[in-house]
C-alpha cells in the first residue's frame, strides 16, 4: 500500500499551470483530471499560511479553465475540515495546497471521498482528452460541519480542571465559528497556571508548552490520551506510529509501525480500525474522525485526560 504523495512545486510554477507539467508531478495531475471527467467538480482548502489564498485562486482558475468546478473556503482551514467535508458529501476528489516555512515550496495534496490519501493502486493515468467545456470557481463553507463534529467529540460533563493559558489557533474564522459552538467551552477556559499550545498552521499538530518544563514530546502526549480514550472512554483500537517509536505503547496488543512520511500515516490510518496515529512533529489522528492529525480534538483530549 502506498499513498499518491503530494505534487510538489514553487511558487514560479503556478503561473500558467507550470506545476502541473513538471515530470513529478504529472501522475497526479492525470489523476485529478480522470477523476474530473466523470464528476467534474472538487473543493479546493488551504492552509494558514501567508499568501496562499492567493495561490489557491490561481490554481482554481486553471483548473476551471479545464471544465472543472471549483469550491473554496473564503479563509484557510485545517486539513481535517476538508477530510470530513468529503466524507460528509460523498465527493471524489478534494485538494488542499500548503507550503514550507520558506514560503516558495508548495505541496499539493489529493483527498478521496473517505477523506485520505488516494492509493496508488487506484491512480488513474490515462491520458484525458481536451476540456471544451468552462467550470465555474464558487464558495463552499467547510467550518460549520467541523466544528459541530469537534463538539460531538467532547465530553460535556468533563471535570473543571486544568485549561491552557493560550491556545493559538491560526485560523481567524474557525476560531470565531468554534467559540459559538456549544460544547467547545473547554477550549477557552483561559487558566493562568496551564500550558501554552500552539496548532500548526495546517491543523494538522498540536504542541504543548509547560511553565517550567518546556515543550511536552508529542509521543507523551500521545500515550496520555491513549490511555485516556481506552480507560475512561473504554475505547480500543489499534495504535499507528512512525517505525521504531511505538515501545511506549507496548501495553496495546494492536500496533501498527509506518515507514515513510506523516502522508504515510495519513494513508495507512485510512484502512484500520485506529485508536491513535501518532506522528514526531506531534500529529495526532483519532478514531472515527479523520484520516489526518486534528490538534484541536488533541487539545481537547489531552485537557479532559488532565481533568479526569
């Protein structure tokens, strides 16, 4: 089993859709527009960071000039929303763009309806005839949905405890949409004595900042809402982590090591009966979520085992 990775370009690429014609990436572009031919419709996301919605709409401009329907988001969303927006609408194909802490390295992910990696036993790489058709790009909202299932996630009668004494979300419009959801108090609960977090600016992992300690390893983190979901939540499951670091999880029979990349994970995640997916930058996948790490219900879960 192996994921179909990201396209990967510059920012120089996107003028005249240069990315797609570069010779690592033309397997994934075939593979989006095989899929387009027999549903020519997909939602394109993109991450917080700085200047990529101006990337994204050039992207959807392009694709549209193939007869593709394009949908956004107005602002910049986790990687999760887009998952479960898929999985939600049944829809073939989702892309989300994001780039490197430079700024001029983007990758291009492609989604399936379940809401992971496509398997590359499934890519399609047919050559495709010309488009003599025009799609149109519109909007699409992905942050109600997420949220409400953010909610759905928590426990509502949790214990008063510990809380963070900053949460830093960079995603100005979830935060909004997240503080009129009932059931995410939990998450703003300022506490002057608790630790710091931050979300990466994909959703995707969550970091923890003690007073006095410094930075908590998201492998600790990990094992703490593990044990948290299979003891007061009398979950169970099967723990997924990178190769050669799931030792700590040695109390769980069911284990899973990945070789590879956090798409790796994302990928494998998708086909098994998950408890946790862990990964070193301090992703976490959880069960019947998404196949990707979601640092919010992290938090969440990492405040509750706290609590409890």
């Amino acid at each position: 089993m192996k994921p179909l990775y990201p396209a990967r370009f510059r920012a120089a690429d996107i003028a005249d859709k240069h990315w797609a014609e570069l010779p690592e990436n033309i397997t994934f572009y075939r593979h989006i527009r095989n899929v387009c031919l027999s549903f020519p419709s997909l939602i394109l996301a993109f991450s917080a960071r700085p200047g990529l919605s101006t990337a994204a709409a050039e992207i959807a401009k392009d694709l549209a000039a193939c007869g593709i329907n394009v949908f956004m988001p107005n602002d910049a969303v986790p990687i999760c929303a887009l998952s479960q927006a898929l999985g939600s609408r049944n829809l073939p194909l989702g892309l989300y763009l994001d780039a490197d802490d430079t700024g001029d390295n983007f990758t291009l992910a492609a989604m399936t309806s379940h809401g992971g990696p496509f398997d590359m036993q499934d890519v399609i790489v047919t050559p495709f005839g010309k488009s003599t058709t025009t799609g149109v790009v519109g909007e699409t909202d992905l942050l109600s949905y997420y949220a409400a299932n953010l909610a759905g996630f928590a426990d509502q009668y949790i214990e008063k405890g510990i809380g963070f004494s900053a949460l830093d979300i960079p995603f100005p419009a979830l935060i909004k949409k997240l503080k009129d959801t009932p059931g995410l108090e939990i998450l703003f609960q300022a506490d002057p004595h608790g630790p710091a977090a931050t979300l990466s600016p994909d959703g995707q992992a969550l970091k923890i900042f003690e007073r006095e300690k410094g930075e908590i390893a998201s492998e600790e983190i990990a094992m703490l809402i593990a044990d948290y979901l299979s003891n007061e939540r009398l979950a169970s499951g099967t723990i997924i982590g990178p190769s050669g670091r799931l030792t700590g999880f040695s109390r769980y029979s069911d284990r899973i090591e990945v070789e590879g990349t956090l798409v790796d994970l994302n990928h494998r995640v998708g086909f098994t009966d998950l408890l946790v997916g862990w990964w070193p930058d301090g992703s976490i996948a959880h069960q019947g979520n998404s196949c990707f790490g979601d640092g919010l219900l992290s938090a969440i879960y990492f405040l509750e085992a706290k609590r409890s």
